[in-house]
C-alpha cells in the first residue's frame, strides 16, 4: 500500500537534528557574536519544529518562531517545554506572506529563514517576504536565509540525497530517500521522497509513503536587489562554513543581509 502523506510523518522524524544541528551551531554561534543575549530579539521564520530556536534559547537568547503548520508548532512549543526554555522560546501560528502582522510589528536584531524554506515561493511571494523581514530588522540587525543551490546539479537529469533511516518518535522505523529531477532546467525541481515506515515499533508490517514538492531554483540574482539600498549589506556563502558562494558547486546559497546603523 501505498500512502500520499503530508502530516502523517512529523518533519522532526525526517531530519537527524543532532547531526544538523552540529553543523550549524559554530555558524550561529558566529552570527551572533556581538549580540546581546539579554537584549537581542530573535525571529525564526518558518520555524518547523522548532530545533534552532531552542537551541539558540538554550545559549541564553530570546525570541519567536513562526510557522503556518499547527502540528510543526505544537511540536516546537513541546520541544522548548522539554528543554525548560519555554519562557524564552515561544512559538506561534503564522503565514510568512504575513509575517509582520504574525508578530504584531514587533522589531529583532536576529532573523532568520534557512532549511530552503524560500524555495518553495514564487519570486513575486518571496519579495513580499524579503521586504517584510528587512522591516521587521532593528538597524544593525541582520537577516540570515539558506536555500539549496540547485544549479550545482546543472547538469544531472536525476539526482538524490543521502538516504537516511530515522527512529521516529513513536518508536516506529522510518526509512527515506529524497529524489530529485528537473522539471524546468535551472528553474525549477520536483522532489520526490520516498518512506518506508514501519507500521509501529516492532511491527514486521511497512508502508510505503511518497510526496512530491516543487521547488525554484534561487541564484544570488535574486538576492541582489536588496543591495541597492544603501542601508543594507548583502553577503553571499556557499555553506555554513564560510565558503564563497560557486554557483556550479556549492551545496547551498546562504544569504546574509545586514542592516546597517
Ligand atoms: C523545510 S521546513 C524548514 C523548517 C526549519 N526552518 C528548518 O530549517 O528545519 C519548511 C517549513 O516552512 C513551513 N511553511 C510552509 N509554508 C509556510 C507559510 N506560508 N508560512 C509559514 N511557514 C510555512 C512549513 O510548515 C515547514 O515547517
């Protein structure tokens, strides 16, 4: 049998946090070097499940994450209970085209959209989102996004990512392969993910689960334009390791926009 899932598997099981997580934080930790954990505000958009916000609240900073899937917020609230930084970390119910009006106009000096959340936007609904996040940045604030750098595949017809076996958090198996394949030529991809899930933990039954997502494909272009103002500074990296960004072999894009004084 075969299952079209969409919340049937938790975004938490798809994704090995603690491997990602090691990735990411000397990058964070970097970011945010000259900010104040007592005063800087923080703004996880789109915020999944939670992980990076937590983590961040963990080392002492404040803030919100946003996200329109009630299952992905809930999880979020539960992961910072958990964590016993709830008073630091909260978490609410929003629609990025919205986001201002998600966190009644409040201001942060840290703001964030990674996870190539942005790819799934056209370029029309992602200047709505950019321009909002730069009002939403205090001066000397900055704004971090991170897509994939789908170019790099420029010349592959079919391509995967690492295959990753995952123990969801019910106990059950989750096993998932990420395929991805042209469907414009350096404009847009479909991502097919394939599950097999174990039925419940320590069943011998499995499932086959599949989705589809479309993504565009973001290049620096797209970012550029936000430089034009003077008021704002735009970096671009290849990863989270500081890498120049190679459109024909970086991983990702990562976009770093600093709102000058
Ligand atoms: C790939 S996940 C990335 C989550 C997290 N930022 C990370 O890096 O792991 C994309 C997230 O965007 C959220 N999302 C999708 N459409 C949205 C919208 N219109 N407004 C707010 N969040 C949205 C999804 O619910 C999901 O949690």
């Amino acid at each position: 049998m075969e299952i079209e899932w969409k919340d049937e598997i938790l975004y938490k099981d798809l994704v090995k946090w603690g491997d990602r997580l090691k990735k990411e934080a000397p990058f964070f930790k970097k970011i945010l070097e000259d900010m104040s954990k007592e005063n800087a505000r923080i703004l996880d958009v789109s915020c999944g499940t939670g992980f990076h916000l937590v983590m961040l609240s963990k080392w002492g900073f404040s803030g919100i994450g946003v996200d329109i899937s009630e299952q992905n917020v809930d999880e979020a609230v539960k992961l910072a209970k958990e964590s016993s930084v709830q008073e630091r970390a909260k978490f609410i119910l929003g629609d990025i085209l919205e986001i201002e009006k998600a966190v009644e106009g409040e201001r942060f000096d840290f703001v964030y959209c990674i996870g190539n959340t942005l790819s799934i936007f056209s370029a029309e609904e992602r200047n709505i989102i950019i321009q909002q996040l730069i009002n939403a940045l205090n001066p000397g604030g900055k704004i971090l996004l991170q897509v994939v750098n789908y170019l790099s595949h420029s010349n592959d017809d079919v391509w995967y990512y690492n295959p990753n076996l995952k123990r969801s958090s019910n106990g059950s198996l989750n096993f998932h392969i990420r395929m991805m394949e042209w469907k414009e030529r350096n404009q847009k991809v479909t991502m097919y993910v394939h599950n097999i899930l174990q039925a419940s933990k320590d069943s011998e039954d499995f499932k086959l689960g599949k989705k589809k997502t479309e993504f565009f494909v973001l290049r620096k272009d797209d970012f550029k334009k936000y430089q034009i103002n003077e008021k704002l500074e735009v970096t671009f990296l290849g990863d989270y390791y500081w890498n120049e960004f190679d459109e024909e072999k970086s991983n990702d894009l990562v976009v770093i926009i600093d709102k000058i004084v």
